[in-house]
C-alpha cells in the first residue's frame, strides 16, 4: 500500500507541481515554527536555570539583623550575632538540612610583584565552595577540612580578579600574595561561570580563605551571613522555619521576626522558573500549532481536490472489488506522506538554524535545543494533523457509489 501510494504521490507531484509544492511548503513551514520556538523556548529555560544556579545550588542565603519585636521582656532594635557556635549547636536539629557553612566578609588588600590590589575576602568552610558552585579550574581546588583544622593560609580566587593580578594565560595556583600582610597560598581559581545575580560581588571578583584563618587573623567572632542547602528544593520552607525557631529559643529572639533572622530562599527564583517556562513554553507550542495547522488545511484541500480529480479512478477500483477500508487507508496514507515529507524538510532547516545560531546571542536568550521531547510533540502535531487532515477525504472517497463514480 505504501509503494503504490508513493507512486499515485509521485504522479499527483508531476500533475499538479504548484499547488502540491505550495502544500508541502505549509507544512515545512508549520513545523519550523513549532520546532524553532519550542527549541528556543528550551533554549532559554536552560540559559536561565544556568544564569541562576550561578549563585548556587537551591541555596539559602541569611543574615542576622535587629530585632523588630519585643520577645521576653527585651526590646526591639536589638542587634542578633551569630557564631559558627551557634550554627553547630543547632545544625543536629534540622531535619532535611544537607549543607550550612559561615561566611565572614571583608575587604582587604592583595600584594604580587610590588602591586596592590583591593579585594573582598570571605572566610568560609569546604562545603560553601559546593553549595556555591565555586569549581576550580583544573590544576587546583577549594578549600578542604585540613585548611579548617590548621588554619591554612590559602586562597582560592574567581577567574577574572587571578587573571587581573597574574595576567592572562598564566597559572596562578602555587603562587604567594600578600593579604594583609600575611603571605597566602593559592590553591585553585574559578572555573569562568555565568552568573546574573549575587549578595556581595559577582564570584569572578571575590575571594576565599578557611573561615578560621579568617577569625585568627582577624579577631572576629561573629559571621556576616551564612548559607545553607536543604536536601531538596521542596524542603527548604520546612528547614528555613525549623532553623529559624532553633536559633531564636538560643539567641532570645521572635521566630516570627523576618528582620532578626532574613533569608534569601534561591529555591523560590528556581520554581519559578519551572512555572513560568512551562507556560511559556506551552504558548509557544500553541502558537507554532496553530501555524502547522493552516499547513494541515491545506492537505486537506488537496486531497479534496484529488478524491475530485481521481473520481473515476476510484469507482473502477471498487468494482473491481476493494472495500471502502482499503480506499480509506490509501488516501490516508498518501495524506501521511505528505505530512511526513514537509515535516522531515521542516526538521532539518530547523537543525540548520539551530547549528548557525550565533554565539553572541546565545548569553542572552541561550542556545536552541532540538531535543528528543521538541521531536516527539512536533511529530504527535504532525501525526493529528495528518490524519485530521485525510481522514475526511478518504472517508468521502470510501463511501462514493462505484456506478455513478464510474460516470463522472
């Protein structure tokens, strides 16, 4: 069935040229529009999951602050400090909490080669660098439990402030700065990242330090902020409340005080996005639908046109004994093909326009993706529309009368 089909396609291609090329043509170009914009729309989704997790990984970022109510018969406007004491005290009391880590910020200056340099440092431990999504380039690394334990002087520097002190091209791990006054190690440098929002400067800028040799060179005994990962996304309420009551019953402030305790929930931008891209994505899908099925009109025309042209055609075949089941699936299947041949075309312009697109762009709206669910929905619509678009011609040739097909 399907090689006669082919043939009868091939025949009605040489017949009528135009009107069949203008039918493929809306089709190819329904499918372009349904592939390109749900490749772009996957595209972007990622971009944007991608820009965020630059920050870290469905992290929590908080800071203590003043008190803004009364709680125990102590005033408002009372200043909340915290210690890495505090934060162990309670870390065995937070179900669902995977990671936490102080954080101690300053700015210092660095010195290499008789030049100085102003940097922010924080004093931090080895799980911040997971949480944060700080990857050293190959060569080096984070900080670790021993650089803690013997309060180590070592650094690690985001990509742009090394390349800034060492120059481009040059392998800043093993070399001493001057921070401070105090000769420090560097042991890694960042893997280039991107990344659209931050707290304190973009990573490519900062630098880390052990949260100890911080404190010991310093003096400083309570953090600026810390940062914390629930074991996943959907726990992150559960935990920030949980770790929001533990410390207030240790540090005598409200639970219910936001200006005490703040947090920045990263979870919540993540959702987000999952919402938002899933609607848009569905828009774009609608709207690249739609298009293909002005395309899929035009099948149906055609093979209006053809059961027309083919009347008589059809008629001796069913004198001569095929049933209307065997007409219907002829035309269907010729319908198919159609529907096939614009779609493949449509397909790979699209993955010519996906190989082309620019790099320059690819920052701002990230780089359309032709994955294998943009393929499968783009065939599901192709599938619909091709049988909608058949179905109702062959079934009016199944049931035309073969006498009076005959005479026409």
């Amino acid at each position: 069935m399907i090689r006669d089909a082919l043939k009868q396609l091939h025949r009605d291609l040489k017949s009528q040229k135009l009107r069949t090329f203008l039918t493929v043509f809306g089709i190819v170009w329904g499918t372009v529009a349904v592939t390109l914009l749900l490749a772009f729309g996957a595209g972007l989704k990622k971009q944007l999951i991608k820009q965020t997790a630059g920050l870290g990984d469905r992290i929590c970022i908080s800071w203590p602050g003043l008190t803004s109510i009364p709680y125990q018969g102590l005033g408002k406007g009372r200043r909340i400090r915290i210690t890495d004491e505090d934060l162990e005290a309670v870390r065995p009391r937070i179900d669902g909490l995977k990671r936490m880590s102080s954080e101690y910020s300053d700015g210092w200056k660095l010195v290499y080669n008789l030049k100085t340099y102003p940097i922010d440092v924080s004093g931090v431990s080895p799980e911040f660098g997971e949480m944060r999504n700080l990857i050293p380039q190959p060569g080096g690394r984070f900080l670790n439990p021993l650089d803690m334990r013997d309060q180590r002087r070592v650094v690690f520097l985001g990509n742009k402030f090394a390349e800034d002190v060492f120059g481009k091209g040059t392998d800043p791990v093993g070399k001493v700065v001057l921070m401070n006054g105090s000769p420090f190690t560097v042991i890694g440098v960042l893997v280039p990242k991107e990344q659209d929002s931050s707290y304190n400067s973009r990573d490519s800028d900062l630098s880390w330090i052990p949260g100890t040799t911080f404190r010991s060179l310093t003096g400083r005994k309570y953090l600026s902020n810390f940062v914390f990962q629930p074991a996943t996304a959907l726990q992150s309420k559960q935990v920030t409340q949980s770790l929001r009551e533990a410390l207030s019953r240790r540090l005598k402030f409200d639970p219910e005080d936001k200006e005490a305790f703040s947090v920045w929930d990263t979870t919540e931008q993540f959702q987000f996005f999952e919402v938002f891209m899933l609607a848009f994505s569905a828009f774009l899908g609608i709207v690249g639908s739609l298009t293909l099925v002005v395309g899929g009109i035009g099948v149906s025309n055609i093979m209006n046109v053809v059961v027309e042209e083919r009347t008589r055609e059809i008629g001796i075949k069913m004198a001569l004994g095929a049933k209307q089941g065997a007409v219907l699936k002829q035309f269907l299947v010729e319908t198919l093909l159609v529907t096939g041949i614009g779609g493949a075309i449509g397909f790979a312009i699209s993955l010519g326009i996906c190989g082309v697109f620019p790099e320059s762009l690819v920052e701002y709206v990230g780089r359309p993706e032709l994955s294998p669910t943009v393929a499968l929905i783009t065939t599901g619509i192709l599938g619909v529309i091709g049988v909608l678009a058949g179905y109702f011609p062959a079934r009016e040739a199944s049931r035309l009368d073969p006498v009076v097909a005959m005479k026409l």
